[in-house]
C-alpha cells in the first residue's frame, strides 16, 4: 500500500510543503508581474548546482548561491539608467542557463545524472530535503505576514511608499531573494523547467476568482497543494513523472479558472457584455492596490 510506503509519505509531505510556499508567494508574483523573473531564477540556479555537483558541495547551496548572485545582479541592472528590467531579467536567464550547460560539457567524464534538477523528482527527496522545504515555508509565511502592507504599498504606490518612508529597493530584493529560495526549494520535486508552473498557476487561477489578496492567497494556496497531491498520486497510480503531471494539473486549473472564473475570466466577460452592470471589478494591480492597502 502507498500509504505504508515511506518514500512515498516523505514525498507526500514535500508536497503539501511546497504547495504551501509556491501558493502563497505566487500571489506577489503575479501582482507584481515578476512571471517572468520567477522563469530566470529558474534557470540561474543551474549553473550553481553543477559547480556543487562537481566540486561535491550540497546542491541547495550551490542552486540557492547562483539564485542570490542572479537577483542581485537584476536589481543592480534595473536601477541603472536606460535599462530596463525586463532586459536585465531576460539576460540573466539565458546567461545562467548558458553557463550551466558551458560548464557541465567542460567535465569530461563526469558522471553524475542532473536530469532530476532540471524535471524534478519528488518521490526521491530525502529528510534533508523536508527540512529544507520546512524552513523556507516558515521564512516565506513569516515574511509576508509581517511585511503585507509594505509589500502591498511598494507594489501599488512606489511612490507614495518612498514619502512614507518605505525601503522600496531593499523590499524588492528581500522579495526577490524569497522567489530564489522558493525556487531552489521547488525544484528537486517539479526540477527548474517546470517550477514556474507551480508558482504562477495557482496564483493566476486565484486571481481569477477574486480580487482580495487575502482570499487570493488561500486560494492559491488550496491550488498549489491540490495540484502537487494531485500530481503524487497521478504519478504513483500511472507511473508518469510527478513533476510533469503535478504542473499538468496546476494548468489545468489555471484554464478551468479562465473560462469560468467569476473576475476576468471568458465567461465573466461574456456575461457582463450581455448585461453589463455599474460595477465593475479591479483588473488592474494599481486598482486592487487601492483596495487593499489601506486596510488594516
């Protein structure tokens, strides 16, 4: 039975983990548009894994060690005059990729398998692995709970943060340097080309049921572990690749949300064409920005 299977409940509790931490930092991914950021930090991680595999360090260290050195370097690049920030994300995601792969074909004769990094394998984490995922879902929950208004008034108002005395760039980069960590947490369950899924479905999906981020938030939440439960025993009961099927469903929810959802969604807009109302729902960031972050 695949209950009385300890590899199995291990995976099972890294799932919910992981679940937990992608729901609940996807809803500031997407708020704040940083879709595209989350795919480079993706990337930017390998090269740090196969310098650890060769050198024989801990991968989370030489992954979570090329994810700071990538956020850090698309800060410092956005801040410069005439660059802009979507340039700078798109650099470090081909340059970190590009380097993994230079510096894995440069070791001849090395042997060891990196394909779980890059699809995931989430029925062979180990304790380590637990505890890891353990502690970032804890740092990532503390944070935002303890920096909701901040992070919501640097995303809406950058300027009137600034006047209140808000630390814009240090939010923006103890912001990015959660998404690194989610990221490096994430992939030895999804690997790095299908974490992304993981971290911006549920969140979208949720962002089309409602426009509270609180509501938002445990939607996303609901979503992402569903999708990785989901995606577990899929992969148990069909023997296909947990990581694949887990982002499958995250899909899958994310386009059922689409077309039915009741904010934005196909249907929503068909219905309000057909009988349009006075009201009408925030559908921009800086619009649900003004409804949230004056409260309390």
């Amino acid at each position: 039975m695949p209950w009385l299977d300890v590899a199995f409940n291990r995976a099972l509790i890294e799932a919910v983990l992981i679940g937990v931490a992608t729901g609940m930092l996807g809803v500031q991914v997407v708020l704040r548009r940083l879709a595209f950021f989350t795919m480079s930090m993706t990337h930017a991680t390998f090269p740090g894994v196969v310098i650890a595999a060769v050198v024989g360090i801990d991968l989370y260290l030489g992954g979570a060690t090329a994810g700071i050195l990538a956020a850090l370097a698309v800060v410092a690049l956005s801040r410069r005059r005439g660059h802009d920030p979507s340039t700078a994300t798109a650099v470090a995601l081909a340059a970190g990729f590009a380097l993994g792969v230079v510096l894995l074909s440069a070791q001849r004769g090395f042997t060891k398998d990196l394909t779980a990094y890059l699809v995931g394998s989430i029925l062979t984490v180990t304790t380590e692995d637990l505890a890891v995922a353990a502690a970032v879902t804890t740092v990532v929950a503390a944070a935002l709970s303890l920096g909701h208004r901040a992070l919501l008034f640097t995303a809406f108002d950058r300027d009137g943060a600034r006047a209140a005395g808000y630390r814009t760039t240090a939010i923006d980069l103890g912001l990015l340097l959660l998404i690194s960590a989610v990221v490096v947490t994430a992939v030895p369950a999804v690997g790095t080309i299908l974490t992304l899924a993981l971290v911006v479905a549920p969140a979208g999906a949720a962002r089309l049921w409602t426009d509270r981020i609180a509501t938002m938030t445990a939607i996303a939440v609901s979503v992402a572990v569903a999708s990785t439960i989901g995606g577990l025993l899929l992969s148990r009961s069909w023997d296909v690749a947990a990581g694949a099927a887990i982002s499958l469903i995250a899909t899958g929810c994310f386009a059922a949300s689409m077309l039915v959802g009741p904010r934005h969604s196909l249907l929503a807009r068909w219905l309000h064409r057909r009988h349009p109302t006075p009201d009408r729902a925030a559908t921009s960031p800086q619009e649900i920005g003004a409804s949230v972050v004056t409260q309390p």
